[in-house]
C-alpha cells in the first residue's frame, strides 16, 4: 500500500468562490456599501455598482471586500418587519 504525502496535498475546505461569495453578500447587502467597498478596494463607486448589478464580473478583491462588510450581518429576509416593531410598542401601552 502506498502512503500519501498530507503535506504536499493541499485542499481548500471551506472557501467560497468569487460568485458564493457575491450571492451572500447580495443577501445580506445595505444602503452605503458600495461607497465602502470602493473605499476598501480603491475601484470606484461606478464600477463597484455595476459588478453587484451584475454588469461587471467580480474579482477577488471584490468579493474579498462584499464578503467581509456582510459576514456578521442577518439576511435581510430573516429580518423582522418594522410592523412586529409597531404591534409590541403598541401592545406594551
């Protein structure tokens, strides 16, 4: 039987790519990002809007930045409705 070197096999477990990672930015994305991810990436705002339209393709860098700003965020279909806010300030009186 044939042992397998481990150390010269490397095998990228739990990476996201490029496109993974603008589908979860995407679910989770808010007003003002674009401005921050150009900030972060030094490409501009323009461009930065027609890559997550879907106009432009997204790079790494990219993505690298969408990911990061939207990791520790909720889907914005996870989030509660401002009308469940209204009804518990009214139920409270």
């Amino acid at each position: 039987m044939s042992s397998i070197n481990l150390n010269k096999m490397r095998v990228r477990v739990n990476y996201l790519n490029r496109s993974a990672k603008q589908a979860f930015y995407t679910a989770r994305k808010r007003s003002g990002d674009a401005t921050r991810i150009a900030e972060t990436t030094g490409y501009s705002v323009s461009h930065i809007s027609n890559v997550m339209a879907g106009r432009r393709k997204v790079n790494d860098t990219i993505a690298n930045a969408m990911y990061k700003i939207s990791s520790r965020r909720m889907k914005n279909s996870e989030k509660p409705e401002m009308a469940d806010y209204d009804l518990e300030f009214v139920m409270s009186w």
